[in-house]
C-alpha cells in the first residue's frame, strides 16, 4: 500500500494537487450552484416552451416567445426598464465617487458624514418604499409640505405616468449612492500618494488631477460597481409592490415585477418563463460586454 501511495504522489505534480485540492474545494459550493441557480434555469428554459396553466401545460414551441415579444405590454415594460437603468447607473456612480472624494479628505466630521451617506444602505427597500411613499403622498407628504411653503404645487407624484418613474428613480439613487461610495473610497485610499505629489509639484489643479489620475485608476472600482448598479436596476422591485404596484398604466412596471405578475397573479407560467429567459440573457450580455471587452481596457 505505501508503494502504490507513493507512486500516485509521484505519478501527480504538485500543480495538479493543488487544482485537485482547489476543486475539492469548490465541489460544496458547486453543488449548492447546481441547485439553485442551473437547475432552476433549465427547468424554466423548459418550461418556457410550453402554455396554458400549470395544471394543463401543452407544448407549445417557440409560439410562448413570438407572443412575448409582439406584445405591447412587454416593449413597454423593457423600456421602463431601460429608462430605470439609463437614470439610476450613471446617477449612482457619479454621485457615489463625488461622495467618496469628498469624504476621503481629511475634514472634521468625515467620519459622521460617511456613516450617514451609508446609512439609507442598511435599510431594507420595503421600508424605504414606505419612507418615501409617506414622502410623495399628495398635500400631506414631506414633498408637497416642503413646496407648499416655497409657494409651489407640486404634481402627484406616484399617480401621473409622467412624474412616477423619476420619483422612483431618485428614491433609488438615495438608496444606493451611499453602498457605492464605499467602494469608492477603499479605491480611493489605495491610490498611489506619490503620483499626486509628482502632479502637484508640476502645478497640476484639482480637476487635472481627478481627470488625469484619479478617474483612470478608478476605473476597475468603476467597472464593478457598473455591473452591482446595472444588475440592482433590474432586480430591485420590492419597492413597486409597496409604492405603485407598476402603475400609473404601467408607467414603472420593471421586468422582474412583471415577471411577478405574470407567474402569480395570472399564473401563466409559460409566459414567466420566456420573460425570465429573456431577463438572464440580458444581464448575461451585460456582464459579458463588461468583462470581455471593458475589462481589457482597462488599467489595473
């Protein structure tokens, strides 16, 4: 037995005991994968090939796909989606890293500044939803107060299409500004001293410095903070159950909550899963674009 052990230690190298022990590492957390994520996706790819309710399930081919998109409702509900995407990212981020630059400074108060830029992180989005309904609630909410004393009227702010989705969208920005800025600011905290002192020396102002130095070597930290946002914007819905129910005429109807609808108030599962596959195929291009084309051009 100890020369068969021997020869298998000699018969392996010791790159491959190590990707050995690495995969027997993994294999828990692979299994846990396995269920949870892989399996669910191929049961709805499935699924999304049939129609009807769940009890009568008939095949149906890729009939399921071609009413999904020739429907009205779906166009509009992805282009909510969009707009939620395109007013939350860019917002997010941009406010997030002026936050951390300015908390990075050494001021007196930094340190409560930080923790209350961060504190609307903790709070679950249900209850935010419910802070800010109580915010945006016509004549008597905080909003209305507030314009009422500046002598203004302001609109109703969840109940016309036109108002409702950049209300939410500010909601969110609230929210999660503060979860970005930290990101920010270990990045910023590990930036290179010197670089600013050579910068300085040759008379460089403050905005030269962030345009040249900073925002470049803050591109990893922006890159993966990108993806979070991207990603949040179309899995954050809790908040529409609580504030519109995607109304005013689905003016903030968002994918996923549509997806919600769709499986369980009108049970059609079929349609569910066409829309979930439609949903990962999305956020699979995105990390995709992100990782393979952004990431090689950007200097770590």
């Amino acid at each position: 037995m100890a020369q068969q052990k021997t020869g298998m230690k000699k018969g392996l190298s010791k790159n491959s005991r190590n990707n050995l022990f690495g995969y027997f590492l993994l294999f828990p957390s692979f299994i846990f994968l396995s269920l949870f994520t892989f399996y669910p996706v191929i049961k709805s790819i499935k699924l999304s090939f049939y129609s009807g309710p769940l009890t009568r399930l008939q095949f149906s081919g890729f009939d399921q796909y071609k009413n999904v998109f020739s429907d009205e409702l779906f166009r509009k509900v992805l282009l909510n989606n969009i707009l939620f995407l395109i007013g939350t990212v860019p917002t997010s981020i941009f406010l997030a890293m002026y936050l951390a630059i300015w908390v990075n400074k050494n001021i007196r108060g930094s340190s409560f500044l930080r923790t209350a830029f961060f504190y609307p992180t903790i709070i679950p989005l249900i209850a935010v939803a419910n802070i800010w309904l109580f915010v945006y609630t016509p004549k008597y909410g905080l909003m209305d107060r507030f314009l009422e004393f500046i002598n203004m009227q302001g609109p109703n702010w969840l109940g016309s299409p036109s108002v409702a989705m950049i209300a939410i969208i500010f909601m969110i920005v609230w929210k999660d500004a503060g979860f970005y800025m930290i990101f920010y600011l270990a990045g910023l905290q590990n930036l290179p001293g010197d670089v600013y002192e050579a910068a300085l020396i040759e008379g460089a102002k403050p905005f030269q410095m962030f345009r040249h130095i900073t925002f470049p070597l803050l591109m990893p930290t922006t890159l993966f903070v990108m993806i979070v946002a991207i990603t949040n914007s179309f899995k954050n819905v809790d908040h529409l159950y609580i504030m519109t129910k995607g109304g005013p005429d689905n003016a903030t109807n968002l994918l996923l909550y549509y997806i919600y609808e769709v499986a369980f108030t009108n049970w059609d599962l079929g349609k569910a899963a066409v829309l979930t596959i439609v949903l990962i195929a999305i956020l699979l291009s995105v990390t995709a674009f992100n990782y393979f084309y952004l990431d090689k051009r950007i200097h770590y």
